[in-house]
C-alpha cells in the first residue's frame, strides 16, 4: 500500500511562489501512485513473451505559471491536491467477478470517508483490470494536503492518494473577471493504455488572461517510463527529463489596492464598479467589480449545478461590470462638451451663459437637475455645479461633430485594447448610426441630451477612467496596460510593455487647464457638487453624474463619480459606478463620491510617497585654488585636492542645494505620455429631476 506524506518542505514552498516548482517531486514514485519494487531487476527475466508484462511510457504534466500583481503577488498559482485511487494487483484468479468483488470492497470502505467519491459500474471496475490495472483508477474527487492527512490511516489496502497539480486563486473572487479560471483538457483515457498518456488530468485557460496566455502560462512536460513484469512487480522506473514550469504573467494591477476597492464596493454598493489607472503610464491599478465569484470554484471543475445558480443570478456575478457593462457616463462626459467649447472658442473662461431653470427644445423642455436657474455663469462654475443649461446651450453652439470628435479621441466607442475577454465597445453616435437606427441625423435635442451624457451615448467605467486619464494628462491619452511582462521559469523577461502613447488630444493646452479648474471646484469649493470625496492630503480633482438607465419600468438610476489627482501634477485617474436599484434614488455626490474618498484615504501613505516632488538636487561646484607649491596640509587633516593643471584647491568642492525652478526639464520622448493634469467633478440632475 502506497502511504501517503506530507509533501517536501520545497515543495510546499514552490506551489506558493511561482513557477519554480520542483515538478520531479510530483513524478516521484510515491506521486505516480505506483509502488517499488520489491527484488526484482531488469536482469530477471525477458518480458518478450510474457501477455501480463508491459512498458509505459507517460507524460508528466508541467505545473502551470503564475499569474501575479505588479509586485510578485499571486492572482492565481499551483498547489497540491490529492485523489483516492484504486490500486489492482496482478491476480493469479482474475475472472470478472473475483475481480469486481475485490474493488467493490475497497469501494465500500470508503463511503463515509471522503465527500465526493466517483461511483464506478461493475464493467468499469473490470475493464480497468484488464486493460490498465498498472495505473490507478480515480475514485474520489480532489481533496487538499489536510484533508489527504486526515483520511490516510482510514485508507484499506488497494487504495491509495495519488498527488496532482492543481489551480489555486488565493484571492478567491478578486479580480476574478480579469484573471479568469481553467478547466480540464480532457478526461483521462480508458481502455488500453496509450504512449505518453498524461499522469492526470491537463487544464486549459478557460476564460480571462488565463486564456488568453494559455500559451506563456503552459509548461512543458517530461516523461516517465515503466517496466513490469507478469506478475505486476516494476522492474524499472525512468523519468526523462523534468516538467518545465510554464511562464509568469506579471500584471499592472497592485492586489492590494484592488482588495481594496473590492472592500469599498461591498461596504457602498449593491452593484458597481471601480477603476484606476496611471495617468502617466496607462497601467491600470485596479479594476473591481461587484459583485463577483469565486475562481476556485471552478477548480478542477465546477457543477451545473453550482454554474447554473451563477448565470441565473439576477445580480450577474459572472459579468464584469467594469469593463462589460455599458452605461450612459451621464455627467462625467460634461468636461468634454466644455474642452470642446474652449477648444473652439465658443466660450471662454470668463464668458458667462444666462442659465434658466429649463429650456425648450423643439417640442420638448430640457430641466436643470435642481429645477432651479442658475443664472449667468461661466464654464468653471458650469462644471462644478453641473448646470444642465450651460451645457444644453453651449452644447448645440460647438456642435455635436466637435464634442463627439474630442469624446471618440479620449477612447470612448471603441476597445482599449487590453486582454480582456468580453470588452465593451461603448457607442459614441453619429449621423451614420442615428440614421440607421432612428431614421434621422442627430438632431438640436439629440445634441443636448448628449451634452449632459445622454441619449444613445453609452461607456464602460473602464472607459470613463481612461478619459479621465486623458484629461489629466493633458496633451495625449496614454495607450492603457494590463500586463507589464512576461516572465520565464527563470525570471527572465521574454516580453514586455512600454509606455506610449494612444492619441493626441489635438487641444489647446490653455482649454485643459480650464476644464481641470473646473473639476477642481466640484470637490473643493463651496457650491461644488462632489465635496464628500474631498481628501486630507491632496487635492482631488472629479465630476459626478446621475443617469437614467435600464427599461422604464424599473425605474432604475446610476450614479457616476470620476476624476483625478493630485490638482498640481496628476498621477491617477479614476471612475466609479454606482448602480441603483429600482425606485432607488441616488446621486453621484450621495453614493459614488463617497466611495472614492473610502478608497483613497486608507492609501493616503502609498499616494504621498507617490505625488511628492522630487529631492532638491546636488550641484559639485569646483573653486579655483592657489598653486600646488604653496599648499600646505593640515595637521592631522586630509590630503590637499589638486586641480589637473597641478594647483591646489584651496577649498574643497562643495555641493549646493538647487531648487526644482532652476532645473530645466528633460524633454519627453515622442511616444511617452505626457504628465497628467488634475481635473475637476461635478454632478448634475436629470430630465427626470434626480439630483446628481
């Protein structure tokens, strides 16, 4: 009877760090579940003509590579499970019942042992005799190393615990929508044993990166071969080669910071989501979405059952809101109807537009989201308290073709481009689309419920940060990063990504200034919409919204904060979503601003670290000094410096502070983003008067 062990300490080690798994342990003969032999050799006999010897030769399969946050921490990783098996004997009496009876017994002594045994028929129980009985058969499902320990003793002679590699996702529900989960290549075979016939069952990347680099995340297996003699007994066992692990694929995401904002989303919505990118580098930092599911569930392989309960959910866990939900942005989009008005000159900063409490349209009246004039304002005071009429007006005058333009280059419509399974497009219309679908260009009203976020506009958070991001960069939005590299069993990078950029914004840098003022108001003046994200250490810039979405009868609404920070020289954008329920009523001030303060406050000392300026730097100024021959050292004091021309120093070099303002700036490549800019937020109330 093979006994089961704790596996090595090694062993232990590398199923929870990474792809240097020692996988020869797991070929190891106590692994293989097949017992040494017991004074036999090669030498004791040819196998030529004897029906019951064999040779076989297997494949041991390579442990999968890590999938990791941007720090080395594991999103997804490889641990050791264990499967009961039946383990035949060669018979001398071996017709169908003795043999049927013999595994029937052991099968019986194990109910009550293990929770998910694998019920065989009479004919499978005998088919595996005649034709694999060198092998184990697997009778129970995979259990973990504690569990394997604790019904070890129980176990009766012919049944065994065979180890095998297994996905494990020690984060459980986090991030799960990007990482995505494996499944099973295939049953293993029955019948008569076949070449290289893996020793358990291979898995496949199923969904999320794990699909999408099955390639880099797959290893390369080794082979085993064995000897037996009639009698069962092994005569020989070889290992040619060992499992090559498969690669790491390191992500731009920081697990920390996504934990996180999947805490922030549990405490303060049902239903949401947040995102946070690098406004310098377009690396995004988290995205979280609620709610979510566990992966592990998934491993080896998840019932009907338990897969149905998870698409039928009306809260739609398997769906990431994140970046496959589309949703109108609301009042998130007003900075870009006033960058374009800017842009083009249709305002200024100081102009003023008379704000009323509502204005026709055509046949239709178009309200303020408080009902209330504001009278004449300009476009800062526009954005940060979110007035409808301001951008109604302002709005038809620059044009749809203008704002529309600015929001396609900010990355609304289209893909980011990230490895994402399942990415929304989004829908920024034009006159193309409005005929097909509506049988008419875009007409004065379309035009103005656009400019408040409206109408057949529709984006994902994911995309709503990334204009942000753009925004706060100020010159070109940063073509966004999901995975940073791709490492070797050794660690050696054998791919990786750069900064550069997607687009230029094409618009006046003095426009991008105002706008980001504007945002800066929402959260820190006194009639700014956003005032409960405000931060104790910096200077947070964003804009909220509140949108009527879903069928009309259930009567549901969104709330919207996004933006950036710090003001001076941003570093990050960010979006969140809050989905309300029907009949809910919400805000974008009351819910999501909130939620975006909970997230960057508890972050505060990794922020600093991050936004400080950087150190006064160090000029060595060298002073000219008398001639060398009338140098003198001091007693006891450090050799004289002596200049090239062989004069002394007279005093030594010294290093003088110099301030930021009198370092000239390096200049940016091309295809580097430029720095963000902070912006600012605001929120706003809907036709149907639903305060932002």
């Amino acid at each position: 009877m093979l006994k089961f062990r704790p596996f090595h300490g090694l062993l232990a080690a590398a199923i929870t760090s990474g792809p240097m798994l020692p996988a020869q342990d797991l070929a190891s003969k106590e692994v293989a579940g097949i017992a040494p032999p017991v004074g036999k050799s090669a030498s004791d006999g040819s196998i030529q003509s004897r029906k019951d010897a064999r040779t076989i030769t297997l494949k041991i399969p390579a442990p999968r590579g890590q999938i990791v946050d941007r720090e080395g921490n594991p999103f997804a990783q490889n641990e050791v499970a264990y499967q009961v098996a039946l383990q035949y004997k060669q018979f001398e009496v071996a017709d169908q019942d003795f043999v049927v009876n013999w595994g029937r017994q052991r099968l019986d002594a194990l109910q009550g042992l293990v929770k998910n045994s694998i019920p065989k028929t009479d004919a499978e129980l005998y088919d595996h005799y005649r034709h694999r009985r060198w092998l184990p058969l697997l009778v129970s499902g995979q259990m973990s190393a504690k569990e394997a320990k604790a019904i070890e003793p129980k176990l009766t002679a012919g049944l065994t615990l065979q180890a095998v590699y297994r996905r494990h996702y020690p984060g459980g529900d986090s991030a799960a929508h990007i990482v995505g989960y494996t499944g099973s290549v295939g049953k293993l075979p029955t019948g008569p044993i076949n070449f290289n016939e893996p020793l358990w069952e291979e898995s496949e990347g199923r969904a999320g990166l794990e699909k999408l680099f099955d390639k880099e995340l797959t290893g390369e297996p080794a082979m085993k071969k064995l000897l037996f003699d009639e009698s069962g007994a092994k005569l020989q066992e070889e290992q040619v080669g060992r499992p090559k692990p498969g690669g790491t694929v390191v992500t731009t995401l920081n697990l920390k910071w996504q934990k996180l904002a999947e805490e922030v989303l549990r405490k303060g919505c049902k239903r949401g989501a947040l995102v946070v990118i690098d406004v310098v580098t377009g690396e995004v930092l988290v995205m979280a979405s609620r709610p979510s599911f566990d992966l592990n569930k998934f491993i080896p392989g998840i019932s009907e059952t338990d897969y149905a309960a998870l698409n039928e959910d009306p809260a739609a866990p398997l769906h990431g809101r994140a970046f496959q939900s589309l949703y109108p942005p609301a009042s998130t989009f007003k900075p870009l109807v006033a960058l374009a008005a800017l842009d083009n000159g249709v305002v200024t900063e100081n102009s003023t537009v008379y704000c009323p409490a509502s204005i026709r349209i055509g046949n239709h009246v178009f309200h303020n989201h408080n009902k209330r004039a504001e009278g004449s304002i300009n476009v800062k005071r526009a954005i940060a308290r979110s007035t409808n009429p301001w951008f109604y007006q302002v709005g038809i005058d620059v044009g749809p073709t203008s704002f529309l333009d600015i929001a396609r280059r900010l990355g609304m419509g289209s893909k980011t481009g990230l490895p994402l399974v399942g990415e929304a497009e989004g829908l920024v219309p034009n006159d193309q689309y409005m005929m097909r679908v509506h049988k008419r260009r875009i007409l004065d009203g379309d035009t103005a419920n656009m400019s408040i976020g409206q109408g057949d506009l529709l984006t994902s958070p994911l995309q709503v940060a990334q204009a942000m991001a753009g925004i706060a960069n100020g010159g070109v939005l940063p073509k966004l990063q999901l995975v940073s590299q791709v490492q070797d069993t050794r660690g050696k990078v054998v791919r990786a990504t750069l900064p550069e950029r997607r687009n230029w914004l094409g618009t006046k840098p003095e426009a991008v200034e105002i706008v980001r003022e504007g945002m800066r108001d929402v959260v820190n003046s006194g009639y700014g919409t956003g005032r409960s994200a405000g931060l104790s250490y910096t200077t947070l810039c964003g804009k909220t919204g509140t949108a009527q979405w879903g069928p009309p009868s259930k009567n549901q609404r969104l709330a919207w904060f996004a933006g950036f920070l710090p003001f001076d020289n941003p570093r990050y954008a960010f979006a969140v979503l809050y989905e309300g329920r029907p009949n809910e009523v919400v805000s974008g001030g009351r819910m999501a601003a909130p939620m975006v303060r909970n997230f960057f406050e508890p972050i505060k000392d990794d922020i600093k670290d991050i936004i400080a300026p950087p150190k006064k730097a160090l000029l060595v100024v060298e002073e000219s000094g008398e001639n060398l021959e009338n140098a003198e050292s001091p007693e006891g004091g450090e050799a004289p410096l002596i200049n090239p021309d062989g004069t002394l120093v007279e005093e030594p070099r010294r290093a003088l502070i110099v301030e930021e303002e009198e370092m000239e700036d390096a200049p940016a490549p091309e295809d580097m983003p430029i720095r963000a800019l902070p912006v600012g937020e605001d929120e706003e109330v809907n036709d149907a008067g639903v305060v932002d």
